[in-house]
C-alpha cells in the first residue's frame, strides 16, 4: 500500500499511475472527497469525469499513515510544513517520501527537502517533477518525468514503482536542480500568461521563455544544481509546458492579469492554488539575498504585489542595459 497524503488534482491522477503496481490510500480532510472516491470511484470535487481504479482507497483519518512505509506528498509548498507536522506522530521513523509539490518556502526561503531534512531528518527523500499535467496523466496519455534524490537507489526504487508504458521515469541525483526547476518555472508561466494576455506575438514568448530558463538556471547554479537539469523534463520541459497551456493554471492567471482582473478575482476565478503567486515572492527574496539577477521574476512580483504597472515591468524589462547572453 502506498499513501499519497493530498487528494486534489494532482495527488488524485499521480495515484492511478502508482495503482498499476500497488494499492494507493488517498488522505484527504474533505470528507465528501473522501466518500465519492471510496463510493463513486472517482473525486467528483478536483478530477470530475475521470474513475479511479478499484484499488485505489481515500480516508481522513491520518493514524493510518502509520501502517505505510511508502508515503507521496501532494500538497502546496507553503502548507507542507504544517502538514508534516500533522502526520509527523504517525510516521514510520525511517518513512520513504516522494514529494510532487513545486515551489519555495516564502518564510524561510527553503527548497521542500530542506523542510524534511528539518521536520523529518531520517526520512528517504526524493522529488518528482517534469511536463505532466494531471488529466492527461490520468487519462494515460504518454508523458515523461523525473525523479530526483541524492540516493540512487531512492530514485530508482520510485522509477521502477511509476514507470508504465506511457508513464516514462528517468532518475537523478540533482535534488536542487529540479526543485528550483520546478518551483521557479511557475513565476515564468505568469509572465508567459501575460504575454498571451496582451496579444504579443511567437517572437516576444520565444524570449520571455528562453529569458526567463536562463535565470531560473542562474538560481540554480548558485545554490550548487547542474546546468544539464535545467535542459531536461523538469527544467525546460516543465518550462514549455507551463508557459504555453491554458491548462497551467499559473499561465492563466497571467492572461486574467493582464486582462486587468485582480488577483482576488482570479483566485476566485481558477479555484485552486496558483504557486507561482507565492513562489514569486520567495524567488524575489532569495535573488536578492543571493545576489543573483532575476528580472523576470522580480517584475512578476512587482506587479502581483501592485509595485508596478504591467506596463511599467515591461518598460522595464525591455529597457535594461545590453547584457551578454550568459553572465
């Protein structure tokens, strides 16, 4: 049995993938969540249409966690702390742990493995990132991802567990390369949305995109991750997808951005958490400590944090001094 802890979109279809090999308890708090996957086969409230294999099982009652030694994490960065607090007294001592969440911590600016090495230090850490939204996961359509930890056989016990026919599983030891990949190519969605938001042509997103893969790289070199990361799934991979799809909820809030709905309104309008909101400002702050420059993602959350205009990022963007390419 394994125990995937987050029973929205995402922690829903990851577990019809892991129910090809094993049986999958879902931990959700929403009790009608909870009921319509046990009795409808199917979580009516985050993967409407889709139904769930018979073998996979949803409960709110988090003591059981402590009979699974296997255990996915499916929930927002800025609440995975406090989750892992809520389970901690049930954790197996030595609990195997896959975390699927993207993002930085805004309050003390760390990455979801440094939380566990924090909260959970003899915990088995590993992530899991790459282009794969979560209908089409569930619908089994081919796709690819990664699976990172600083323990070959972590990753490859996770590999061998997840890899199907159309569900393609390549391992690394880069952790920090794929965690900043992941987290920081949501504030590049945003932008990305933006320039959809205001009609601009293929020529200005082709920059926007490969402008804003170099900084995330810049983060990610300085914190000690390998540039061949960020030229693979969960780097510009997970880039492209992200900033090119109505389906990444991060790309449509900058389109209703630029549109000039407000940020209440498009949280009200999208329904679920827009990571990269959260994650601009950690990126904003961690560039700064770090002294790595970051202007895409300085200027998303400038104009999320209504410090600037739209308008006023762009100027400033396009007005900035000549640079060389890679610095």
């Amino acid at each position: 049995m394994i125990g995937v802890i987050g029973a929205g979109t995402w922690g829903t279809s990851f577990s019809t993938v892991i129910a090809n090999r094993s049986d999958v308890m879902l931990f959700a708090r929403d009790e009608e969540v909870v009921n319509s996957i046990n009795s409808l086969h199917e979580n009516l409230k985050y993967l409407k249409g889709i139904k769930l294999p018979l073998n996979v099982f949803a409960t709110s009652d988090r003591k059981l966690i402590s009979k699974i030694e296997d255990v996915v994490f499916s929930v927002p960065v800025q609440s995975i702390r406090q989750v892992i607090d809520d389970f901690r007294p049930f954790f197996k001592e030595s609990v195997r742990i896959l975390n699927l969440g993207k993002g930085i911590e805004i309050s003390t600016l760390k990455r979801v493995s440094e939380i566990f090495k924090e909260l959970l230090p003899t915990s088995r850490y590993s992530v899991l990132s790459g282009p794969n939204f979560a209908r089409e996961v569930a619908l089994k359509e081919f796709c690819a991802t990664v699976v990172a930890s600083e323990h070959e056989d972590e990753s490859e016990y996770w590999q061998k567990l997840l890899i199907y026919p159309y569900f393609r599983v390549y391992t690394t030891d880069d952790v920090v390369g794929v965690e900043i990949s992941g987290g920081l190519k949501n504030v590049i969605a945003i932008a990305a949305g933006v320039v959809k938001g205001l009609k601009y042509g293929d020529n200005s997103k082709a920059a926007l995109i490969t402008r804003g893969l170099a900084e995330i790289t810049r983060l990610g070199l300085k914190l000690g991750a390998r540039q061949e990361t960020f030229f693979g799934l969960s780097g510009v991979g997970d880039l492209l997808l992200s900033c090119t799809s109505f389906q990444s909820r991060n790309f449509r809030a900058g389109v209703l951005l630029a549109e000039g709905y407000s940020l209440d309104d498009i949280k009200k309008r999208l329904g679920s958490i827009i990571e990269g909101i959260y994650t601009s400002e950690a990126a904003f702050k961690l560039s700064k400590k770090l002294g790595v420059d970051m202007p895409i993602a300085q200027q998303v959350f400038a104009i999320i944090n209504k410090e600037a205009s739209i308008k006023d990022a762009i100027d400033l963007l396009t007005s900035r001094k000549p640079l060389k390419e890679f610095y």
